[in-house]
C-alpha cells in the first residue's frame, strides 16, 4: 500500500544549535549528563556546516534550526559578533542554494549564561533584552530566512528547567514554572508583532510541546488531567496570534499513580507491556490525536516541527517513523491542515540532560570521531521527501 502526501506538503529535519555546536557560554555549557558526558564539545557543527548543509538537503526542502545567542551577543544589548554572523550567513546561504528553505527558531532552550545570572524568564524586565536579541537576529539573517519559530516548546522548558529542575537552572516551583510560560507567551505575541510588520509574506509560529498523558485509575487520571491542562490547554491560549501550530512529540506518559517515563522507570513501563523507545513510552496514535486537538483549538494549520524516536536500533526507528506519518497522513485525508513534518533530527546530538548516547538522529554520529554514519532510515527518509509516497 502506497500512501501519498500533497505535492505542497513540507518535507524536512531540525536541530537546535546548543546541541550540535560546541558549547559557548550558556545555561547548559558544563552540565554532567546522566550518561557521564560533559555538555561541552557535541558534534563540530560549527566545523562542519559545509559537510552538514550537503546531509540536511538530502531530507526535504525545509530546516528547523535555531542560533548559539550565546556567542553571538556576549553581554546585553552588545552587538553581534561579526565573524559568527558571517558563518551563519554562509550556512544559510549554502541552505538556499541547495534548495532547502530556513525556518528560524529564536528560543531553544539554551540562552547565554548573563541572561540566567539576571534571572532569565522569570522576570518580565528581561524580556527587553530577548527583544533585542531578537531584533538584530531579524537585522543579520532576516533575508535568509523563509519561516519563523519563536520559541520551541516553550511549556517543556518551564516544566523542565523551573518545575522538575532537571534543566538549569533546576528550580522547583510551580510558581515560577507558571510565570516562566507567561513570559514567553508575552515575548511571543511582542514578536510575532515585529516579524509579520517587517515580513507580511513570512509564516511566524511556535513549536508547543505535547504528549499523549492518560491515567491509570482515579486518582492518576485526575493528575493527568491537571498535568495536560497546565501542560497543553493553558499553553496552546498563551502563545496567540500565530499563523500556525507547530508541534514537537515524542512520548506517551502514564500515570500510574505519578508520571512515568523510561529514562527513570524502564522497567515500571515494560512490566506494562508499553512499547517504547530509550526515553519513553510510544503511541503512535497520540501524534494524530495532538494534531486534531491542537487544530480544533486554535483554527490554525499544525505544522509537525519535532517528532523523532530515541534508539539506537536503525530498524526501530524507521519503523515508527512509518506508523507516524501514517497517522500524519490520515489527519490530513480527514481535512486537518497540515503544512509540513520535520524529523528529530538530522543526525545525532546531544540530549540535553541525558547525553549523546541517547541518539534520536537519521545520521547516527561516531562518538570518537564525530563523523555523520549514514544509515538505512536516512536513506529510507531522503527517498520519502522525494518521492512523497510513504510505502506501508
């Protein structure tokens, strides 16, 4: 059986720049990963973006990506380094040339230590400094860039860095967590303002993390619910306008009575009987269902901007990535609009609290050398954006 997808469907991978460039100074730069890797050195991007531009051509005609603010702007409101701008404007240009087109995440998580030492998100204050950042950002690259993303998964970073404290700064405060998200709901809608003002004809969004929760009896259904509410249904309202929803997936979350993943509850998730990948449990039909929702609650087109799996096993991967796109391609027979999918990621990275060794890459990187191995699903994927006939 052959399922085809619309000719103007977008085809393409993503990365953020902290985890594939060698750490500058920011928030991450340090941090011992649960795999023992230091967050410092990940995979030479910054040496190999000629190398690297070639491999992202292979998958499709857009790239989601995102710049190390960091090294560009070593204090606030200073200028931008010139030499880094230069080789991002390389990079990019090499991009177009090759035929692939530039969608420009503004936060990925990562942001320049000075930024952290001022409080970061938590204070409204700061947010005059992310405009700035995000003014020049629009100055030096704005004529190479096709589409926006100005956050991704902001909801994820406020869980993960101010409620969970696995992230730096490793608060653990609802509060904060909250306010955080407010924050950038706010510099959303700021920015969003700026960009279609200066380019009318640009698509501007955000990527708003999600995940398929469900509770195993009462009381966990309860706090799954509350989880989601604070998670998805509050976020989805705080990040408006937008010309589209974009949306990372990956996991599926049990609450059995509390949250579980696989990282911490492997073997909880496999007395289950849940299929999963090295970091959570899978359904396959909580991509669709996430893609309805997220359509059915903002009248907008979704755009799929992070979905990946997290193994090791080649044939695994590419095996999931099937059964999503199928889910993917019965959203959009069912009349959802949805404008594009980009695969996590274009090769291996670093996984930001866990380390390189949990891979989520259609290149899978060497960990001593850090060349990019091709694989069979990056084979499989660069034929697929070609052909845009997905075989099942």
């Amino acid at each position: 059986m052959t399922l085809t997808f619309p000719d103007d469907f977008a085809w393409g991978t993503a990365t953020s720049a902290a985890q594939i460039e060698t750490a500058s100074e920011h928030n991450f730069r340090g941090l011992r990963a649960r795999d023992g890797r230091i967050f410092d050195r990940t995979t030479d991007h910054e040496r190999r973006r000629h190398e690297d531009a070639a491999t992202i051509a292979r998958f499709g005609t857009i790239y989601t990506c995102s710049l190390d603010w960091a090294a560009l702007q070593r204090q606030q409101y200073a200028a931008f380094d010139k030499g880094l701008v230069a080789q991002y404007r390389e990079f990019f240009a090499d991009l177009r040339e090759r035929g692939v087109d530039v969608m420009l995440t503004l936060h990925h998580f990562a942001h320049p230590a000075w930024f952290e030492a001022t409080g970061g998100w938590v204070w409204e204050s700061n947010l005059e400094v992310f405009y700035d950042y995000a003014a020049r950002v629009m100055e030096a690259f704005g004529d190479l860039v096709t589409d926006w993303s100005t956050f991704n998964e902001p909801n994820t970073f406020a869980l993960q860095a101010y409620f969970r404290g696995v992230w730096p700064p490793y608060e653990k405060s609802l509060t904060k967590a909250t306010r955080v998200a407010g924050n950038m709901g706010q510099a959303h809608l700021h920015i969003y303002r700026k960009l279609k003002a200066r380019y009318p004809q640009a698509r501007v969004g955000y990527s708003l993390g999600c995940a398929y929760l469900e509770g195993r009896g009462f009381r966990a259904q309860a706090t799954a619910k509350l989880v989601d509410w604070w998670y998805y249904t509050r976020s989805i309202k705080l990040f408006e306008p937008t010309d589209f929803v974009g949306l990372s997936y990956f996991a599926y979350v049990p609450f059995s009575p509390a949250a579980l993943d696989v990282v911490d509850n492997r073997a909880k998730v496999e007395a289950m009987g849940l299929l999963h990948d090295d970091m959570y449990a899978l359904k396959v039909e909580g991509l669709a269902y996430n893609i309805q929702r997220a359509h059915k609650d903002s009248g907008k087109p979704v755009w799929v901007l992070a979905n990946g799996v997290c193994t090791a096993d080649d044939g695994f991967r590419q095996n999931l990535l099937t059964q999503y796109l199928t889910a993917v391609h019965g959203c959009i027979r069912q009349g959802v609009p949805v404008i594009g999918y980009n695969v996590w990621s274009a090769w291996d990275n670093f996984e930001w609290h866990l380390g390189p060794s949990y891979r989520f890459g259609l290149m899978a990187v060497d960990p001593g050398t850090l060349d990019r191995v091709n694989t069979a699903t990056a084979d499989w994927y660069a034929d697929l954006t070609e052909t845009k006939e997905l075989e099942l």
